[in-house]
C-alpha cells in the first residue's frame, strides 16, 4: 500500500520528504518544495534526491547551510542557486 501511495504522491510531496529525509525540519521542507517544484526541472530534483550524504538524517538535523553546501556537490549552479534562495527565504518566514 505504501508503495501505491508514494507513486501517487505529487513533486512536491516526494520533495518535502526527501528534505525532511535529509535531515531538514518539515517546515523548512515544505517551504523549499514549494519554491523548488516550480523553479527546478524533474531532472535537477532527481539529482537533489540522490543526495547521499543527507540521506536518513533527523528532522531539523541539518542547516539550510549545510544542505547548500552539499548541494554544490552536483555542480549544477541553477540548483544551487534556488536551493541557496529557498533556503533563505523560507528561514525568515
């Protein structure tokens, strides 16, 4: 049954969890998928996904900061970019 519903599950909802995954608190999360979704192709956001380093880490275990910089890894400066501005703008909301 889990496997029905994350198939069905929109870009968003795959992204927030996987931010959450990540290690990133679920408010932070559902900000930045918010932003992300609509800014980054699927491509980039499957890139995103495979972020191992990140992977199966605590909710609010790790900064914006430290995702960003993980995020440089995949040497993709329009993810960095929008990963960087989501992640400041949804820590002042």
């Amino acid at each position: 049954m889990t496997v029905t519903l994350s198939a069905c599950a929109t870009p968003e909802t795959r992204v927030r969890n996987g931010l959450i995954s990540a290690g990133l608190s679920a408010p932070i999360s559902a900000c930045m998928a918010d932003r992300m979704v609509d800014r980054l192709s699927l491509g980039q956001l499957n890139k995103l996904n495979g972020l191992s380093k990140l992977k199966k880490r605590k909710a609010g275990d790790v900064t914006i900061n430290e995702f960003v910089k993980q995020t440089r890894a995949l040497q993709d400066p329009e993810i960095i970019g929008v990963v960087s501005s989501s992640g400041v703008i949804c820590a002042v909301k």
